[in-house]
C-alpha cells in the first residue's frame, strides 16, 4: 500500500487513544472500509496484532537497582548495547515487586569543587571536600549576607534574600531553605509561617505533644515528606509501607484514596487518645503542607553541596572563581556575571597571554590568568598546540618567534586573528594592529615553509635534509587600533568586553537613573515600567505584515545582556539611534520568556550621552516650619548626607507666609 493511502486511514482514527478495535467498532468510515476492502482489513488486523507492544528498549540514563541477592533471582534482565546488564522491567514494575532504584546523577558543580581542589593541591593546600567542618564561622557569615553567586543551589535573587531574612548559623538552617525555595511552598505562605516562627518561637504551637518531637526541628512547620510519614506512624498507627502510600497520594493529590487515607488516619488517631476533632484538623494540616513536601534526604544532600562550595567561596575565593569560569567557559553570560563579581571583591583577571595562559583559568600570585579555552575560535587542537611549542622552545621570543615555531596545520589565520584581538600577543612586542596586518602573510609562508619540510623529507642517496624552522617578515610600522576598534575585538574574540566596559563612563548615570540591570531583571517581578542602559550588541530589523518596520535589540551591559523588543511607533522614530554599539536607555514593560528569560517591549529610548544633561540639576524642599519636628529635620539631614547626587539641593522654609531659603 502506498504511504498516502495508510495515512489516509490512520487519520480517520481519531480514536487511537482507545485502541484500533474501538476504532473499527465506532469510526463509521474506518468500519466500511475494513469490511469491504480486503488490504485494509489485512492493515488493520496486523496493527491490532502490534499493538501496544514496545518500540524498542531504553536504558534509564542514571538508575542503578540494588538486591541483597543476583537480580536474575528477582526480574528477567538482557545485556545492553555497552554490553552492561540491564533489568527488563521498568522502574515502575521494579518497584512493584519491592527493589530499590537508585539515580545516580551527575552534577557539575561536582566537577567544579574537584577544579578548585586541584588549584588549591597545586598552590600547596590540601583539603578533603567531604570532611569540612560544619560549623565554620566564616560560611555562614557568607551564606547571611547573601553573597551566593555561584554557590549551589543559592545562587537566585529569590534564594539570596531568603538567606539575609534566616541567616543560617547551622547546617540545619540549610536545608529547610532548600525544600522551601520552590513555587507551591512560596505561594501557599509556608516560607513566611517558618521565618516568622524561627525568628520568634514563641509563635510554635502544637496540636499535640506527639507533634513537638516531629516538627520540633522545622518550628512546627511541615516541610519534609518524611515528617508526613512519621506523623501518620505515631499518631495514627499507620505501617510505613501505608504511610508512605499516603505520603504519595497528598504529592499527587489523589481525591479518593485522601478521602479514604483521612478516615484511616482519624480512627488511628483516636484509637491513640487524640481527639477525633484534632485528628481530623492534623489531617487538614498535613493534607495542606503535604502538597509541597520535599524529601529530606535530597534536602540534606543538595544542602551539604551548597555548604562545600559556600565554605570553597568563602576561604579560597580566588580558587573558587578560576573554577567557576573555567566551568562555564562555554556560557558568555556567566562569564559576564563572574568576571564582573570578580573585579567587584578585588581579584584582578589578567588577560590571556600565549606566553603565560594555560587551557584553563589558572592561579598566578593570587590574581587569576584568563584560559586560552576562553578564546573563541581557538579550540583543543590549537591550544595544545601552542603550549607545546610554548614548552619546547622555551617560551616565545617574540610574535616572529611564535611563527617561526607553532604548527601552522593547527594555528589557522583564524585562531592568530582571535587570539591578536584578544590581546594575548601584547607581551611579544606588536601592537593588535600590526599582527592582524601580518597575519595572512604570516600563514602563507609557513604554510609554503611546512610544505618544503614535507617534501624534503630526504634524498635518495638517503641523506636527511636540515628542515627549515625560521621565516622572516617585514614588520610595518603601525599605529595601534582605535579605542572602540580594541574593544570591539575583545568582544568578538571573548564574548565581552574584556579590558574596559563602553559604559563604563556612564556608570555614575545609570546608577542615578535606575536600579536594574541585565541580572536583576531576571529575577524581577513587576507590572511597572522598568528601565535599563546598555550597549546594542545586535539588531535583527523585521517587516511586519503591514509593511512597517520594527526591531529586536540585544542589549548589552556589565552583567549580561536582555532581549528588547521595538515595535514600529518607537523603532520608527528612533531607529536613527538604535544602531549597533550605541549606550542606550531603555524604558518599558518586562516580560518573562523561557528562550530569552527576561524581555523588555520598549516604550521610550534615548542615548546615554543625551541624558547626562537631562538629570534634575536642583532638587527644592517645602518645609513648613509651623508644623515640622527637629528630629524629623535631622532624618531629614542624614538622608541628604548619606545619598549624595550630583542635583544640587534647596531647602525653602516657609513660615506665616514668609519663605527663606537656604
């Protein structure tokens, strides 16, 4: 049968749901063609023999199933493609006939704490992650002042002024925030009840003493899915097996079985000398908290993870980020965001240097040295390349000397023009300019040098020829790239701006005319209006359906970028100044998008330079000296002094009609 006329028939069944028999029996179409055309009824009778049967078999990407005795005593099993053995029940039939399934998961914060241990060995400091003190001062100073960029599992806006609120003083304080950091507990109240009840406990009440020694640890609070389990165990006599059954039916709030859990609960509860009325309200209680209960164990594992690299950030900062920007070498916008968080507690990044970087971040004297991984356009091949000729000759002389030694086969025009505007040339002699220029000339030569090599590989006398290393070039006198031409090639070769941000004059500015940035609009909630500055790192112009003109802008800051979006009334009257590489202030509504996370649908534009000229130059005060108290002229005074702005500032008294000011 031809491909058009079987799927012709598998549209008419709009009953696939339910099986093909029930197909036939009520697709009218699919009834009378079945019965008056033989192929089809040979198609359909084969379909309903393959029914329902298996595709094909996959292997769980990180469950292990653990037996105190040989699996093939408890399930069938077959070899993998890998040769592994592998079960042939699913993990749902697996846990029907009492196995355990394990998933053991991968993590790269994992890879990055054994990063930073390795620079740690290699600067003399030994230290076994997996026995850290759990009482260290200095962690948990970090851990409440929210400095947790980077740091597992805290990293979120949301997550940092959770931790400023509890302030964590024990490991015991890390755990709860990680089973209560997620959307239901947040929207249901359960984070504010337990920073109410922690920070005051006289606010902890129970419904019975039996409770105190459950949720005695989370202020009475029910926050694991393990409490649940036990309540139901000592209050309601409920076996372990039954409650976690139950445990089950409240994460997927199951009607039936909670209305018939309810009833099981209550009689055992009574039959344990607690009222039926208090019963049935603990019920309510852990039907309510049950939603949103986190399994402790994971709390208790995700929570030692963020305390190891809470403690790495806080004794070995500097370790800590060439780990972190090592890991992320692959994502710009955390190199950003690192980089910047860098710079702001005082370590120096120092650019890379073909003489001196390693493929990864690494440590020179406290400071960090910038990867060669960290270039783009210069992959493994090239870098293994260069720092093996690095090695052999000693270290490169000069940007001749690097071209006179580097294999040409691996270090294309491309990897040498990356590299030049990255500046990892500036310590050879040449400015940016005079390499760039050299570059092609450079690669026809050694490619011209390594073919002659090749060639005279010997003689037929069987005399071996002297291969040739050197080349020569003439070094033209030239001045270095503009300004905006280095930075432009930092950003091209490293994704950002690596020696000096182009808003960096305008930093004073922004600060006055906004609060956000790329990485506060993330994890920013708000149906107002929102501004933010940056540089258009790239414009995609589009013609709508009506013939308009309109634009999708990345905006580019010290943090990251966002994504804005200007429609044809705005873009129409300011795409004179939406160009690439302008600072811009941009005005509009915030939206959240999976793809690009935060989006703004401008409403206003202007260019940065314009606005410094905009700013309020005086700012007057009314006071009426009748009404007035001195200590609300001191406050008065103290805020003045400590927000100090470049506006100048007039305070006008006014007194029975009389005004003086001053």
């Amino acid at each position: 049968m031809a491909y058009a006329e079987v799927d012709k028939i598998a549209k008419l069944i709009t009953t696939a749901d339910r099986g093909i028999e029930r197909a036939i029996d009520e697709e009218p179409q699919v009834r009378e063609l079945y019965q008056t055309d033989p192929r089809v009824k040979e198609l359909l009778d084969n379909a309903c023999v393959v029914e329902g049967l298996a595709r094909h078999a996959s292997t769980h990407a990180a469950g292990i199933v653990i037996a105190n005795k040989h699996l093939a005593e408890y399930l069938p099993l077959y070899k993998g493609k890998h040769d592994e053995t592998v079960t042939q029940y699913d993990m749902k039939m697996i846990e029907k006939i009492g196995l355990i399934k394990i998933d053991f998961l991968g993590l790269e914060t994992l890879t990055l704490m054994d990063t930073i241990v390795k620079l740690l060995k290699l600067d003399g400091i030994e230290i076994d992650i997996s026995r850290l003190p759990l009482d260290d001062k200095k962690t948990y100073e970090l851990l409440s002042s929210g400095n947790t960029s980077g740091v597992f599992q805290l990293e979120s806006r949301g997550m940092r002024d959770l931790l400023t609120k509890l302030k964590p003083s024990q490991f015991d304080d890390i755990m709860p925030l990680i089973a209560l950091y997620r959307p239901g507990p947040l929207k249901s109240g359960m984070v504010d009840e337990f920073i109410k009840r922690r920070s005051n406990p006289a606010l902890v009440t129970y419904e019975t003493p039996k409770l105190e020694e459950i949720l005695h640890d989370t202020y009475g609070v029910i926050i694991y899915q393990e409490q649940i389990m036990k309540i139901a165990s000592v209050l309601a006599g409920f076996s372990m097996k039954d409650a976690d059954a139950l445990r089950k039916a409240m994460s997927k709030k199951i009607p039936e079985q909670l209305e018939r859990y309810k009833q099981q609960f209550v009689d055992g509860a009574v039959a344990n000398d607690v009222p039926k009325d208090v019963a049935e309200k603990i019920y309510d209680v852990i039907q309510r908290f049950g939603e949103y209960g986190f399994n402790k164990s994971h709390s208790t594992a995700y929570g030692y993870i963020a305390y190891q690299t809470a403690y790495l950030k806080a004794h070995y900062p500097t370790h800590y980020f060439a780990a972190m920007l090592t890991t992320e070498v692959g994502d710009t916008d955390k190199l950003v965001k690192y980089v910047g968080e860098c710079r702001e507690s005082g370590i120096e990044i120092l650019p890379p240097d073909v003489n001196m970087s390693l493929s990864d971040f690494t440590i020179v004297d406290s400071k960090i040295r910038y990867g060669l991984s960290g270039v783009r356009n210069v992959g493994e091949a090239a870098i293994e390349s260069i720092i093996q000729a690095r090695e052999e000759a000693g270290g490169f002389k000069s940007f001749i000397h690097f071209c006179s030694v580097i294999d040409s086969r691996k270090v294309n025009k491309k990897v040498i023009e990356s590299l030049a505007m990255a500046g990892c040339f500036d310590s050879l002699g040449l400015n940016r300019a005079q390499i760039l220029y050299l570059a092609q000339e450079m690669l026809d030569k050694l490619t011209k040098r390594d073919t002659k090599n090749n060639v005279n590989q010997g003689s037929i006398f069987g005399e071996t020829e002297v291969a040739e290393t050197t080349v020569s070039f003439d070094i033209p006198a030239m001045d270095e790239l503009s300004h905006d031409e280095i930075l432009n090639g930092e950003k091209e070769s490293l994704g950002f701006y690596f020696s000096k941000h182009p808003l960096k004059p305008y930093e004073t500015l922004i600060a006055e005319l906004t609060p956000h940035d790329s990485q506060t609009l993330k994890e920013t909630e708000t149906s107002e209006d929102v501004s933010i500055a940056g540089i258009v790192s790239t414009l995609k112009e589009v013609t709508t359906r009506r013939g308009d003109k309109m634009a999708y802008v990345t905006l580019e800051d010290t943090k990251g970028i966002v994504e804005i979006i200007c429609f044809p009334d705005l873009y129409g009257k300011h795409n004179y100044i939406i160009k690439s590489g302008k600072p811009l202030m941009i005005t509009g509504s915030l939206e959240k998008t999976e793809e690009a996370g935060a989006r703004i649908k401008a409403k206003a534009v202007s260019l940065l330079e314009a606005l410094t000229g905009e700013l309020l130059k005086t700012v007057k005060i009314r006071i009426h000296c009748e009404v007035i108290k001195k200590e609300e002229l001191r406050v008065l005074k103290d805020i003045l002094i400590s927000v100090r702005g470049r506006s100048a500032v007039v305070l006008e008294f006014q007194l029975n009609g009389e005004k003086q000011s001053l």
